[in-house]
C-alpha cells in the first residue's frame, strides 16, 4: 500500500460478513477486511510475542475510482476492535495510526465552503465571460400545473456561485484582485431562490363572493401583493429541517410599454442560510401553495462547487 511501510499483507483479505456503516463521506471507496495478526499480517513494531484477535478495520479513500496503490493516503482507521494477549511493544504506533486517521478525514462540505483565494479567483473569471449558462447546475425548471401558481423555478446558490454571479454583472474596472478584497472577511451563506408564476387558475384577481341580493355585476379582487406569504416553504439538509438566517419576498409586474398599466405576475422569494448548515450530500426545498399540489425539489450538491 503505497506510503505505508508499517503493515505488510501476507495472504489473502478474508471476507467479513458483520458491516460498518459509512461516515458520511462524500465520495468512499471502502474495504471491509477481517484479518490476524499471526497468519496474515507481520507488523515490524508489534509483533513480537503478542497476539491480537480479529482487528476489523474500515479503511475509507475518499475519491479514489481507480487503484488504491496511486493513493497518497496511508490509512483512515475509523472502526476496530482488538484484543491483545501480550504486548511487548508500546501503544504508540497504534495511536499514531488513528490519529492519521482524523487528520485524513475529507471537508463535512460537499461543495467549496470557505472559498480560498484560489476559488475566489476562479469565480472571478468565470463570472468575466459575462455567459448566465454557467449557473445551470444551479437552477432547477417545473412545469406548469393543472391548476394553481407555477412554481416555475428553484435556484441553490452556493458562496462559488454567488460570487461568479457578481463577478458577471461587474462591467468595467474590476479586477480578480478586488474580487478577493470584497469577499474577504465575508460570511459565506447558501442562498435559495424560488419563483413563483401566476396562472390562469391562479391569477392576478380573485374570485368574487356571490351575493344573491344584488343584480349588480361582480367587481373583480386585485390579488394582494403580498400573495406570496400563503406558500409555505421548507428547505432541507438530507431529510434535517433547518431555519434561515434571513428570509424575504417581493412582488414581480408585467409592465406595458412606457411602465404602464403593470399586472402583478408572480413573486420572488429569498432564503439565507450559513454555508455551513449544508453537512450532507443533498438538499430538498419543499413548496406548498395555497392551492394546487405540493412542490419538491432535490440537489445533489456534490454536483455544485
């Protein structure tokens, strides 16, 4: 195993039927061996007189798709259970060995959170191309209901893509230099976007009250501006609820030429979050309009920067 020297195999990995639960990492390669000590493994430093029972090891090599022998990582010891009957050599080679094990440990965060001034940099240019086609992977389209409000799109924006995001709408003199100034010191969060369409089931007025007592006709409702605050939104870290650090909404109008007269058309809504509430592979936004069905939408943030 390349960049170990302290464990040598001498026969075949046995198979072990008990499992280990994975840890959470995001992208595992994992081997589950049982092996002993005395016929299968010679450890230089501890094998004297000692005799251990059964160590069962989880070695876990994150993004490693091809051979384990190109791997720089030695090992990543996170479950074992051993017995010795003697021991002539000291417990430090072992306590050595777990603790490269926490040091191997891969980031809790599937996407680029903190950005270094690497990732700065190439939000930078990126957003220089000034081409909106880069945050694809980032926005989800549904389609139009049956009945009731679209909820036409939901955008997950990580701190790398809010940060091109900016970068694309600068035009001028600004330079990935002053990209790294602005972002310095700044508290990186996740920004969920979600927006809404009005429909012809669900329009800019509502359904008036029928009043059996006048002969008069029905006025039309404006629909109030702030229709928005009937959704009810749950936003979702692997199936754990969590609680935005800012949240707000806002009207959108179709305006005719010259700015008038303008018909409310949808709504916008914002959620913060810390980048750090986001500690699992996936996130789920959930949507439940006043009418019509219920809206869920998962991102597989392994896939975002």
């Amino acid at each position: 195993m390349s960049g170990c020297n302290r464990f040598l195999f001498r026969g075949a990995v046995g198979h072990d039927t008990r499992h280990v639960h994975n840890l959470g990492n995001p992208t595992p390669v994992g081997l589950k061996f049982g092996f002993d000590f005395v016929h299968n493994m010679r450890h230089v430093c501890v094998l004297a007189r000692g005799h251990f029972w059964g160590i069962k090891v989880w070695l876990d090599f994150p993004n490693i798709s091809r051979r384990i022998g190109n791997s720089p990582a030695c090992l990543a010891v996170l479950s074992s259970s051993w017995r010795p009957i003697m021991l002539r050599t000291p417990f430090r080679p072992i306590v050595s060995v777990l603790t490269a094990a926490l040091l191997l440990t891969p980031s809790s965060f599937a996407f680029d959170s903190p950005l270094s001034d690497q990732a700065v940099r190439e939000a930078y240019f990126l957003g220089q191309r000034h081409d909106a086609s880069f945050l694809s992977k980032y926005i989800k389209s549904l389609p139009t209901p049956r009945t009731g409000p679209h909820i036409s799109s939901v955008t997950f924006l990580t701190p790398f893509a809010q940060l091109a995001q900016l970068s694309e709408r600068r035009i001028g003199n600004y330079s990935a230099q002053q990209a790294r100034l602005d972002h310095r010191g700044r508290v990186e969060v996740v920004r969920i976007v979600i927006e809404i369409q009005l429909t012809p089931t669900y329009g800019t007025f509502l359904a008036p009250e029928a009043n059996s007592r006048s002969s008069a006709p029905l006025a039309l409702i404006p629909r109030p501006r702030d229709f928005w605050r009937d959704f009810q939104v749950q936003i979702s870290d692997d199936h754990q609820p969590l609680t935005p650090a800012d949240s707000h909404g806002r009207a959108n109008y179709n305006c005719g030429r010259y700015g008038y007269p303008c018909n409310l058309a949808g709504a916008t809504l914002e959620f913060d979050f810390p980048a750090n509430a986001f500690t699992s592979e996936s996130a789920t936004i959930q949507v439940l309009p006043p009418e019509g069905d219920e809206v869920f939408v998962d991102f597989d943030l392994t896939r975002l920067r």
